[in-house]
C-alpha cells in the first residue's frame, strides 16, 4: 500500500532528526571514553542527562552495541584507519597546549562506522573545535578518499569565515591521498596529522575534551 508525498516527507524528516541526535550521542560517548576507557553504560547515560541529552537507557545500550561502542565489545570495532602507506603524513600542528580561540579555527575530521538495516556504512565528518558543531558529514558504504571528501566538501562550502583555518585527522590513507590533500591547497587550509600510528594520538581527542575519535 502506498502513502501519500506529506507522510513520506514526514518520515524523511523524523529520520534525519533520529540520525543527528545519534551522532550527537556517539560523539559524547567517545569524548567520555578517551577519559575514561572503561565508563559503562549506566553513567554514560547520567552524564548525557547532565549535558541536555536526553536517551532512553535502553535505546543507548542499542545505539552503542550496533556501534560496537560497548566496553566488552571492544575487539570487535571495525578499523576505519590505514596508516601504512605510501602517501606524506603531514605534521602535527596543534600539539601540547594548543586551545581552539574561535570558529573555523581548527576543525577535525574523523571516520565512524555504522551498522544499518542496510548494511555497513561509513559516516565521514568533519567538527568545529571551538563550537563543537559538526559542520560537514557524508554517509557512504565505503571509506575511499572520494567519499570521505564529501563530508569536507561540505564542510567548506559553509564557511563563513576567511581567517586561518586547520583541518586535523589521524593518519588514514583517504587523508593523505592526493585527491583529500587538493582540497587544502584549493580552499587555503592547513593540513594537520597525528605525531605517530596510535588510534588515541587525535590531538582533538586529547586536548580539546577528545569531541572526535574512535575509541
């Protein structure tokens, strides 16, 4: 049976909705767990209270279980970083002591996996330090450099600003590549890289209250 053009508008939009603030919670719950690795659900769930998050103990342990999120699961997170490649890594400019003092002054970018009715698929984003905003994603069911751009792509056609801007991530080939590397140079923006190989090395992570990386 059919439905009309306003009750699939209405489901398109309920979705969209259900999809940010999932993101929203997944990107809290990988800020906590930088701090503290073992953090279960039950105190997950009271400190998202205490931030104005507000999720159902039930659809938490959901949410974490389908992202391999849960602290027993953890050998069986999905690798969403190749590090070992032929392509130049870039420095690491955002080290020791550095705080974000405005928008559009660092901005991080990461890959998540996510596991869907649909099969797998790869959320690429790209957030704001200072404001802790997502200002870019793109969803896709694979992790090549031309798919992870998009969340980039998306990211700069929204800038407001024309003030030094850094773009930091880990190490991840679909970074380095020639293809992700043309749109720094393009759009005027440094490139910034973790110092080493280690997944918890996001200098976002460690610094700036860890908004980004996968645990």
């Amino acid at each position: 049976m059919g439905i009309t053009r306003q009750a699939f508008y209405k489901r398109c939009i309920a979705d969209t909705h259900k999809v940010e603030k999932e993101m929203t919670v997944l990107y809290f719950v990988k800020e906590q767990r930088m701090k503290y690795p073992r953090i279960g659900t039950r105190k997950l769930k009271h400190l998202l209270a205490q931030n104005d998050i507000d999720i159902g103990r039930d659809r938490l342990f959901t949410l974490l279980r389908r992202n391999r999120l849960l602290v027993h699961n953890r050998r069986m997170y999905h690798q969403t970083t190749n590090s070992h490649h032929r392509f130049y890594c870039h420095p690491n400019r955002i080290k020791e002591g550095f705080v974000s003092q405005r928008p559009e002054q660092l901005w991080v970018a990461d890959i998540t996996y996510l596991a869907t009715h649909s099969g797998d698929t790869y959320l690429s984003l790209v957030a704001d330090a200072y404001s802790r905003k997502i200002v870019g994603y793109h969803i896709g069911t694979d992790m090549k450099a031309q798919t992870v751009k998009q969340a980039y792509l998306h990211a700069l056609k929204q800038r407001k600003y024309q003030d030094a801007l850094i773009h930091h991530s880990d190490r991840g080939s679909q970074y380095c590549s020639g293809e992700y590397q043309a749109l720094h140079q393009q759009y005027e923006v440094f490139c910034s890289m973790t110092d080493g190989y280690d997944c918890y090395q996001n200098a976002l992570a460690e610094r700036i209250h860890g908004i980004l990386k996968i645990e």
